[in-house]
C-alpha cells in the first residue's frame, strides 16, 4: 500500500497522518512487532527491501502457521491494536493483507524529529523545520501490512514482496512466456484456455522460490547473497531466460505510468542504458509450455484441465448455437428472453441421448452433471448433423417448455 491506507477515509476526510519512516524508526518498529507476532505465528518474516531506500512507507511482514484457533486477520488487532473503529475497514482487502497502524515510538520519534527540525533551521528552511517541531509532539502513526499465508505459501510469499517491484517487472517481462508469479506461486496460463477463462487457466508448477528460479534461469546464488544497488536487481531480474524486453515497448500505457518509481526506472532509465539485456531467446510460448510441464511434472493435471473445459467450451458453444435458432423470427411468435431460456433449460433437463437421436425424458434430471452433453454427440463442424439437431428441437421445443412449466408447476415429473 505505500504507507497510504490510513491517509483518506471513504468520505474524503483525513483518518491519520502516516508519514514516511526514517530508517531508524522503521528498524526498531520492525524488531519490536516482528517479536510481538512470533508469540503469535509459528512463522514470521520481513520480505527484503529494496536497496537504496533513504525512507520507509509501511513495514511488510508475512506470517504463517498461527498459534491460537483466534489469531486471524480480526485477533491480529490485540497485538497491532488499531487506534478507532473506523480503520477496521481496511483490516482485509482483495490481496488477502491487512493493514495496522501503531504510534511511532515516543522517545526515537522525538529524537528524530527535533534533529531534523535543527537541520532544516541550520538550512534556513523555517517552514520544513517547524513541520518537524509539530511531528515530534504529535507522534505520528507508521502502517504495518501483515499478509496470513498458508505454510506451504509462506517462502513463496516472502519472495514474492521482496526487493520492491522485482517481481512485477519479472512477471512483465516474460509475460509473453506465459509464466505468471502469483500470490500462490508460480503459475503456468493455459493458451487454450486463457481467452474464455482467465481465472481457470492457470496451473500451480510450484511454491518453491528456488525452484522457480531455477527454472526461470535465475541465479539463486546471486539472490541468497543479496543487493545493494537497485541496477543489481534490474541485471539479475533481466538475466531470465525468458525475459523479454519488448513486453515493454506499451510501457507508455496509462496503467504502466502508474506503477511505482522502480519499475520506472527499469523502463525508462535501465533498460535504454543497456541495450543487449533482456532479450530472450528463440523458444515459443508453446515449447517454454513443454518445458514447464517437464520440470515441475504438471503434464497429467495439464492434460485433465485442458480437456475438461475444451469440452465445455464446446457444449457452450453447441447451445450458444441453440439459442440463436430460437431467436430466429418464427410464424407463430416470437419468443421472449424469459421464455427462450426457460425452454433451454427444459432442453438440458428433458433431452437425452439414445445412440445419436435424441428422446425425451419422463423426468426431468435436475443433477447437472447428470445431463446430457450435447457436443458429445453432435460435431457442430458438422453441417449436416447440426440442421438434423436443430430441425428437431424446431419440431419439440415447445412441448418441451410446457413440460418444464408444468415441473415447476407441481404438475408434472
């Protein structure tokens, strides 16, 4: 979040002041709670910062394994109490992390605050020094983001928020790969699949940093020992061997503009400055796929995935074709909205299959997957086929809606 949670409320109104933490009080903050939730989780970790940092927003922590049945996001709030109701808003978003505010400590802060507002006198900027003479007495708030992992997630998800924007620009420059990190691990994108079902195509390969790296063509050696300047990060993120750079030939994109300073200047500073970085190799989405698949022994559940909703996607596409034949104008009347889907829904309770002819059903099968599937018997690439199908159900549908309605009447099976 950046320190930014706590600064606006819903109406607009300021909630509390959480300006950027020098790196003295955000050290001992850090020391102190990290030491308060070791009493609570099994594990406790702090994802590095990224190097070069003059301040701090927030402090990032990442727990797992609690010790108590009630310490979860709501219990998190006796040990990072939260100053007023209000803030509660904030206690989970979308990320699965919450957000905590705690008081600078009382005597650092003031310390702090004192040397700076003497500095900036020194400086002659009266203004800034008497902005810091106010801070020292108001003891301001800093904001701890806590994110509950599962154990199995917990590496992953120290990786994943350490080193800044690391992450994002590795995930934007093999987006192409169709490789994705995400909050659980790294993800293989389902091409097949990704189109009609972006939340569905994505294979877990691993949760292992290490793992991951490895394959991604990171070296490790070179994380484990750590960064001091922010172009060693940018060097070791472009070294993937999937890495491409002209993923960010878009970088100009209102949404790529927003993101933060870092991946800015990987943009605009870096990637200029070293022209050979970045470029992958020859291998295609579908072989990297291949190679996924080999490495972290995904292919069953691959396969599964991929023929579980190709065949979906085919039965959605029979019906689709359904529903536009009894959109068609028709002699007698045309049929509404509600009335076309209630008769496709009596088509998928009351139709069955006998070898290739359809029948219809006494009762209805209300268990879906119990229904028939159409495109299991009916090729729509089959011209010939398909008229015979929908010449039929020209000839039945509306026998079959009644049959519906008399169900949902009480009338009928």
């Amino acid at each position: 979040m950046g320190g930014t949670a706590f600064s606006t409320g819903y109406n607009g109104s300021a909630i509390l002041r959480t300006p950027r933490m020098p790196p003295e009080i955000y050290a001992y903050l850090k020391q102190k709670y990290c030491k308060r939730l070791k009493e609570c989780f099994e594990h406790v970790d702090c994802p590095q910062e990224a190097p070069g940092k003059l301040d701090y927003g927030d402090i990032d922590v990442v727990v797992s394994s609690p010790l108590s049945s009630v310490m979860d996001y709501a219990g998190l709030a006796t040990v990072l109490p939260v100053p007023n109701p209000s803030v509660q808003e904030y206690w989970q978003d979308k990320h699965q992390e919450a957000n905590y505010a705690v008081r600078w400590p009382l005597f650092r802060g003031f310390y702090y605050s004192t040397k700076q507002a003497l500095r900036h006198l020194f400086q002659g900027s009266v203004r800034q020094a008497w902005r810091n003479i106010l801070l020292a007495f108001e003891r301001p708030w800093a904001q701890i983001d806590v994110t509950i992992s599962e154990p199995e997630q917990f590496a992953w998800r120290v990786f994943q928020k350490s080193h800044g924007d690391a992450l994002p620009i590795l995930g934007a420059g093999t987006k192409g790969s169709g490789l994705t990190q995400g909050p659980s691990g790294l993800l293989l994108r389902i091409e097949e699949i990704e189109r009609r079902a972006q939340n569905e195509c994505k294979i877990l390969l691993s949760t292992s940093p290490e793992d991951a790296m490895d394959f991604l063509g990171l070296n490790r050696g070179r994380y484990a020992q750590g960064f001091t300047r922010e172009d060693e990060i940018f060097a070791w993120v472009a070294s993937s061997r999937f890495f491409d750079r002209s993923m960010f030939a878009t970088a100009e994109t209102p949404r790529k503009r927003n993101r933060r300073g870092m991946f800015l200047r990987f943009v605009d500073e870096w990637l200029p400055a070293n022209p050979s970085a970045g470029r992958a190799g020859t291998m295609t989405r579908s072989e990297i796929c291949e190679a996924a698949l080999d490495h972290f022994d995904k292919r069953a559940e691959f396969d599964a995935r991929l023929s579980f909703w190709q065949c979906k996607f085919r039965e959605d596409d029979l019906w689709t074709a359904i529903d536009a034949f009894l959109r068609q104008p028709r002699a007698v009347e045309h049929l509404s909205d509600a009335r076309r889907n209630e008769t496709i829904r009596a088509l998928k309770r009351f139709v069955k299959f006998q070898g290739i002819s359809p029948v219809v059903r006494q009762a209805a099968e209300m268990n879906e997957s119990q229904q028939s599937r159409w495109s299991d018997v009916i090729d729509q690439n089959d011209l010939a086929a398909m008229q015979k199908m929908l010449q039929w159900v020209d000839a039945n549908w509306e026998m079959i809606r009644l049959k519906e309605r008399d169900r949902v009447r009480g009338r009928g099976a």
